[in-house]
C-alpha cells in the first residue's frame, strides 16, 4: 500500500512534462502565478504595523491560500495540524484546541490569541471557524501581550478573509467520500458599483455515517498496543455524525478615495452534533447544538500620512449539551468591543498606536434529566480588558538591521454576579498589567539573517476563580482573593536562510520560556480549616514552569532550477521540545515545603509536518503530507469508569502517530476543476486525547466551478 501511492505521486508528479511548454507561463514574469510561492514580501496584518514577512524578528508562518486548497481539512483545527508547526487536540464533535511552543492545550484556548481580520474571533474553538472564505493564516509564535493583552502568551493566529474589489467573480464546489461525508460551498465576490462591493460565502457540510478509527500503527510501537483498545481497531466510532453551516458576508462603501467601510457578517449554526464521550461512551450517547452569531465593521481612513481604523465588534456563541445521566447544560459566551488604531510610516520607521477594550461575558444554565431548572457549573461573569499600545518597526544599517518594539498597558475588571441557586453575592477585582517585547533581526549576508526577541505576557484569570463563593452541584468553590495573573517571559534567537531565486527556505529557532505563577484548581484549604468541615475548590498560583525548546522549517523548491516553471517543493516544519517542566511548592510531613518538579501535562515532546508538494502552474497539483506526533503525558480520567478497560494508571504516555494525507487536482476549460484527496492515507489508529480516536482512511472526490 505504502509503496503503490508512494509510486503514483511520483508518476502524477511527472504530469507536467506532457504540457506543452508554450502552454506553460513564464513563472517569474506571472506575479499572480509565483505570488504564493515568495511569502517574504506578503505583509503581516497581525504584526499592527502591517510590515513585510521578511523584516519581523519574530518567528512567523503563513498558509497560503493554494496550501488551504491542497489540504484535506474540514475546519480550521485540521488545517492548522497539517500544514503548521502547531498541536491540535481535536475531538469528534466539532471541538479543537490549539497549543505552540510547549503552552498546554485546553478548549478555553487560555495562551493564543485567535483573530480574524484582526479582531476577537468570538470563539475558543477554533473548528468553528469558516473556512469558505479564508485567503490566508498567520501565525506569530512567541509572547504578544505588548500588541493583544490577555492570553497572547504561546502566540496569536490570525485568519484573513476575502476583500472582492474587482468584477463580481465566485467558485462553487462539491465533495462526497467515506462516512457519507458531503460538502457543498459557494463563495461570491466583487464590485456592485463604484462605491460598493461585497463577499458572500456559505458552506455546509454533513456526515451521514458514524466514522470508522483506523486499523493499524505506522510505528507499531508497543506502548501504542498497550493504550490504545485493541478493540478498536476498525471499529466505528459510534454516535459520531454530525451537520453544519458556516455563512459569512462582508458589504463595503466606499466613501472616497481615502474613506472606506466594511461590514462583516458570519453565522455558525451546527444542531444535533452527536456526542460519542469517548470510544467506550462513558458519558453516554449524548448531543449538543452549537450556534455563533458575529457582527463587526471596520472604519477604514487616512488622512495625510495617517492609517486610522475604528473596528467595533459583537460575537454571541451558545452551546447546549443534551446529557441523558446529568441532564442539559446551557453555556452562553459573548464577546464584544473596539478596536481603535493608528498607524503611519516615517521613512523607514512605521509606527502604529491605539487602545481596544473587550468583554467577555459568560454564562451558564443547567437542567436536570426532568426538565427542571437546577444550580448552574457557576455564576455568570465578565472579564473587561481595556488596554493602550504603541508598536514600533525600524530600519537601520541600510536596511539590514530590523527593530520592533511594543509595549501596553492593561486595565482588567473582574465582575461576578449574584445567583440565588448558587448562593453567591456579587462582587468584582481588578487587576492592571504592563508587557512589552523587542526583536531584532540583522541581515549578515543577502538571505541570512539573525534573528532574536524577548517579550513578557500575562493571562488574567477569570472572575469567579478570584471572587467567587458559591456551591453548585459540583461541591463548593471559593475564590482566592490573592491569585495572581498567570505571567510568562520568553527569549528566542535564531538564524534563517531564505533565498526565493534559488528555492531555498531554512529557519531554525531555539525558545526559552519561564511560565510563573500557572493557575491551578486544587481542593485544599489553604489554612487547613476545612469550610463547614468540607473540602472545597479552589484556585491557587503555583511556583510555575520551564519550557524550552527549538523549531526548524525548511523548504527546497526544485521549480527554481527551471525558472518556476513549475513548483515542486520538499518541505518540514519539526518542533520538539526540549524541557517542559511544572515547578509546585508543596508542604512536606515535617511542615516544611519543598519545590517539587514535575513533567507538564499536556505538552508533546516532538511535532512535526513534511511532505511534498508539486504545481505545474497550469492546472494540476498535487501534495503529499505526513505528521508527526509525539508523546506526551496525560491525566488519566477514564480509570475511574469500568468501561475503560484495562489501563487504571493515574498518568498516561500517549503514544506517538504517523498520519499520512494525499491530494491531487486538476484544472481545465479554465474554470472548471476536479480533484481527489485521501485523508489518514496508511489507515492510522490514533487519537489526539485519549479515548477519541480520530477518524481511519477516508476517501473524498470533489468538483468545483469557478465563474
């Protein structure tokens, strides 16, 4: 099997010596053609100062529009997992939780900030993003409170959607494969007149069948055979079908010639997603409907050498889960603000200044199994961030020398409101936060360069984990009223070689974080006077952790040798980390304490993509990738079932996973397209958490039109 696809990839490959080569256009003449291929000169709207790829020290990714295309993902979260240096654990109920450089995932998404435009994305979950209408992802590792406030810790991952200006133009498609997968998607953009142009998009998609987990391991390493259930190897996954809708719409006036207005619409609406609880169903056959509605507008100006923007934003996502043992959970979360920035360039210095303010409201409601209403997870709350910031980028030593700095400073409010079932009266904190960063990056000799930053960021806790006092159906929970803000300080340095002439990409970097002061939930009383004689949670600031660890990406694209004729790209993007230790000071039996280090939850040793990748510029393309997951430590939550069988150990060594994925597509009469893709190629068993196996090979063919 591995050989036989090895084999056609390469014989596809060859199909661009039977294009005529007057057919062929000249690559490096065609911006549009090569124009994804130099993403050194694509300029970084997450960066504040929209400066160029190539002059931020800051280690960045972008994928492109033709990679978004070329990869077999239904949402963001695969997207992100195949095709950048980032770990996703995803789950079979449209649920996705990102992690880069050592952060742990959780679905709070607690250590990225998640953008689209620029603006709060309006969700955690990064798999309920539409992806119908994406033109590109940046990614920026490292720490970017000093630009974003809260939660920029790990790094910020920002989505850029279509701005149709010229004549009206769209595509539709259609796919169909293994578990009665069926995708439909239209998009349309362009200019209704002179002062008016649009984008529209809706996307639909829907599995019919519960999916069956893989039947084998690439590596067949043992302690696979021990973790994984033997007896699910080729099974279904059952109780894992789902249906869902994206729809998005962007309406811009154009005022004049230095005015412009855009308003943006987006709708995620996703009913009676079918909630397995795992392999062995331990929390039964349940269900959820999940709902997003987001509005934002972008005032766009400029007034002699000044880029002013005005961007209000409002996000509302509700979540009900439909439990037959507890009964139906309700959570609710919105989000909204502003964003008001300027920005303007000085010669070789940009500059941007501004404040935001942003709201995140969260409440929840629950029911029991007969309908009736009974005491929430917790009362509801708000955190309000509300920050000022400048951003600085310049040049020096005739352009080789690149310097970027940035600082804010954030006013966070904690409100938590009183509830009668709960008990709780309602009280409020605050805290205020100064970060910043600098990076510099020097060019030694054309194509090489040095690179270094060192930023501090901070994650504000939530209202309830500091003023909090209140008992639901989970026991009591206090807050403690002298947490802290989780904080971070990170340094990275590294040197890249990038020469497009010659097709060469090659970045290594090493990063060293000391994360301080992690938030933990424990059920100690701090004085050790139980409450009423009871344990009760509640939260505490641990002494804290150290990651370090190194990133390399590189790429050779042999379509150099020829002029880019054509592309045909050897490409890796390897993260392994190094150390990613958890420092707790625990109180010993004598009644001293003791600084105790332990391996952090959550976190893979080594992560990496590679593949190849092949486009003859004339209509076909095709690219094979593989990941690379490795081992990471996890509690072992399931133990406590009878379901799960066999393995009670209180800490699990997830197993490492080779995951195989194909594509192929060809282009012709200009507009019409026809393409295959083969997701999970060599039919792995593997799970991202345990317990949720992902999905074994599935075949997918798929038609688009663009008119």
């Amino acid at each position: 099997m591995k050989r036989t696809f090895l084999t056609a990839f390469a014989l596809l490959s060859l199909f661009n010596a039977v294009v005529k080569a007057d057919e062929v256009p000249n690559s490096t003449d065609d911006k549009k053609v090569v124009k994804h291929l130099n993403l050194e000169e694509v300029e970084i709207n997450a960066s504040r100062v929209n400066t160029k790829m190539k002059d931020l020290p800051q280690k960045v990714e972008v994928i492109t529009k033709r990679t978004i295309e070329a990869t077999p993902a239904k949402d963001m979260g695969e997207l992100l997992k195949k095709t950048a240096g980032v770990d996703i654990i995803q789950y079979p109920d449209i649920s996705s939780a990102v992690s880069m450089r050592g952060f742990a995932p959780s679905t709070s998404n607690k250590y990225n900030v998640i953008l689209i435009d620029g603006r709060p994305a309006g969700t955690t979950n990064i798999a309920t993003i539409d992806m119908s209408n994406v033109e590109r992802v940046e990614i920026l590792k490292g720490p970017f409170s000093a630009q974003y406030g809260s939660s920029a810790m790990a790094g910020v991952i920002n989505i850029v959607t279509k701005e149709s200006t010229k004549d009206i133009a769209g595509n539709a498609s259609v796919s169909y494969g293994s578990f009665e997968n069926l995708t439909g998607n239209v998009s349309v953009g362009g200019a209704l007149s002179e002062s008016m142009d649009f984008d529209v998009s809706y996307n639909h998609q829907k599995q019919g069948k519960d999916y069956k987990i893989g039947k084998k391991n690439f590596f067949g390493k043992s302690d696979a055979k021990e973790i994984l259930d033997p007896a699910s190897y080729g099974e279904r996954m059952e109780h894992s079908q789902l249906e869902r809708h994206n729809a998005s719409a962007r309406l811009g006036f154009i005022i004049n010639e230095n005015w412009k207005i855009n308003v943006h619409q987006s709708v995620f609406v996703a009913n009676g997603i079918e909630t397995p609880g795992s392999f062995w169903q331990v929390y039964g056959k349940n269900s959820k409907d999940m709902n997003k509605y987001t509005t934002s507008a972008d005032v766009l100006g400029k007034i002699g050498i000044h880029n002013l923007s005005l961007s209000p934003f409002h996000s509302k996502e509700e979540s009900t889960l439909f439990n037959s043992k507890y009964g139906n959970t309700e959570n609710i979360h919105k989000n909204y603000g502003f964003i008001l920035q300027d920005a303007f360039k000085l010669g070789d210095h940009s500059f941007a200044f501004g404040m935001d303010s942003k709201t995140d409201e969260f409440e929840s409601n629950k029911w029991t199994t007969e309908g009736d209403v009974t005491k929430p997870s917790a009362p509801a709350y708000r955190n309000i961030c509300t920050g000022v910031f400048g951003q600085i980028n310049t040049k020096a030593l005739d352009g080789k020398l690149n310097i970027a700095m940035g600082a804010r400073y954030d006013l966070i409010n904690l409100k938590l409101d009183a509830n009668k079932l709960l008990g709780n009266e309602a009280s409020s904190d605050e805290y205020r936060v100064f970060t910043q960063n600098i990076g510099v990056k020097y060019e030694i000799l054309q194509g090489l360069s040095a690179h270094s930053s060192w930023g501090n960021a901070f994650y504000a806790p939530d209202a309830f984990q500091k003023a909090g006092f209140y008992t639901s159906a989970y026991g009591t929970t206090r807050g403690n009223t002298d947490l802290k803000e989780e904080s971070s300080n990170t340094f990275d340095v590294g040197l890249e070689y990038k020469n497009f002439e010659k097709g060469i990409i090659f970045d290594f970097t090493y990063f060293k974080t000391h994360h301080k002061d992690m938030i933990v939930r424990y059920t100690e009383d701090p004085d050790g006077t139980p409450y009423n004689g009871d344990e009760y949670t509640t939260f505490k600031n641990i002494k804290g952790a150290d990651l370090n660890g190194v990133e390399i990406e590189a790429s050779y694209d042999f379509g150099a040798l020829a002029d880019y004729n054509y592309s045909l790209k050897l490409y890796a993007n390897y993260t392994h980390i190094i150390d990613a230790t958890v420092t707790e000071r625990k109180k010993q039996e004598d009644g001293s304490y003791k600084n105790i280090d332990n391996q952090m939850r959550y976190v893979r040793d080594n992560n990496a993509n590679f593949g190849l990748g092949f486009d003859n510029f004339n209509g076909f393309s095709t690219r094979l990738n593989a990941r690379y997951i490795g081992h990471r430590y996890e509690d072992n939550w399931f133990r406590f079932y009878d379901n799960r069988p066999d393995v009670k150990d209180e800490i699990l060594r997830h197993p490492v996973s080779m995951i195989f994925d194909y594509s192929a597509s060809y282009s012709f009469n200009e507009n019409y397209t026809i393409g295959f893709s083969i997701s999970n190629l060599l039919d792995e068993n593997y799970t991202e958490k345990d317990g949720y196996n992902m999905p074994g090979r599935a075949i997918t063919a798929k038609f688009s039109y663009k008119f």
